[in-house]
C-alpha cells in the first residue's frame, strides 16, 4: 500500500517550554507505579521513598495538550523524605482546593469534608488552575516544565476549571487497553 505525506503539515517542535508563570487550567493523571496502598505511588530505584508520579496535561489556551510531569514524594526513610512529603501534602492539598473551589482558609465542615479523598486515586482525572514553571536543568538534563503551584479560590486569577467524568471504579492498571495491532493479509 503507497502513503502519500505531500497534505500532511509540518512537524513541530516540542522543545519549546511553557513560559515559566504561565496560569492555565491542567488535568491532572496519576501513572501509577504498583506500590502503597492501592498501587498509586512509584518506588524509588533505590527502594528509600514513594511518590505520587503526576503527569499534568493543559486543557485550554495556547498550550492546550501540552504536558508536563512532576514527581511528589509522599513517604521516605530520610529526613528529606519527611520534608518532601509534607510539602507534597500542603500541594495536593491545594489542588483539592483549587478543583472544588474551596478558600484554604475557609474550615467550614463543608470544606473538611471536601478536603479528604478515598485514595490518591481521588487525584486522578482532577481538573484544576495551576501556574508552570521552568525547572533549570543541569550538565545531563534540559530546562523543563513543572508544576509551581496550584492556583486556588482566595487568588484573584482562580477561576473554576469544569470537571469531567471518571470511569466509576478505576484502580491502578485498568487504563483502557488499546485495540490489538492486526497484522495484514500479506504478513500472514
């Protein structure tokens, strides 16, 4: 069979980051890694600390469909381990806030129950308002995006990011497989 690429457009270039402060609304993916409760968090290769591997992907504006991914080390065997997971909760704590538009400083019992969530899995499939940054890359590694914040109802640029639907009961592992490659008649 002959393709002919002479309408497909030219290919572009990913290289280019998201300006650092951008504010867009992202959805937010957690790519499970087989390890925790539930088998939402990732393990680190030398086994000390567990993290939340969070893939962010922006819904609208200028860099719609970009993504950008972050690790948020939840647990560890390090003082640094503790640090990093209390900072991980402070943020997700935010995200919860800036999904269901809830005031950090609002302590309402409406807002302490909109606070908790089942599982890390809750996080999966959240919209929000985050603003990126560039993360400086060193000698191995390129410049790149990450998530600096997440922007939330007491900032003046909140706006309310519209939800979507999870598939009801969703763990870890049951991402919906692709249909299988087929080879053709000629191969066979």
């Amino acid at each position: 069979m002959a393709y002919d690429f002479n309408a497909a457009g030219e290919q572009r270039s990913f290289n280019e980051l998201i300006p650092d402060g951008t504010v867009c609304p992202v959805h937010l993916t957690i790519r499970p890694g087989n390890a925790g409760e539930g088998g939402w968090l990732k393990r680190a290769a030398d086994g000390g600390s567990m993290a939340l591997d969070c893939e962010f992907t922006v819904v609208e504006g200028p860099y719609a469909k970009r993504k950008f991914w972050t690790l948020m080390t939840v647990e560890g065997s390090t003082e640094g381990h503790a640090k990093a997971g209390e900072i991980t909760m402070s943020r997700l704590r935010a995200i919860l806030e800036s999904a269901r538009g809830i005031k950090p400083s609002d302590e309402s019992e409406a807002a302490r129950i909109a606070r908790r969530v089942n599982s890390y899995g809750d996080f999966d499939g959240l919209r929000f308002l985050a603003r990126v940054s560039v993360e400086k890359g060193g000698t191995q590694y390129k410049d790149k995006n990450a998530l600096d914040i997440a922007i939330t109802p007491d900032r003046k640029e909140w706006t309310r990011v519209e939800q979507v639907a999870k598939t009801a009961g969703a763990t870890p592992g049951q991402h919906q497989a692709a249909a299988a490659v087929q080879k053709p008649e000629w191969a066979k």
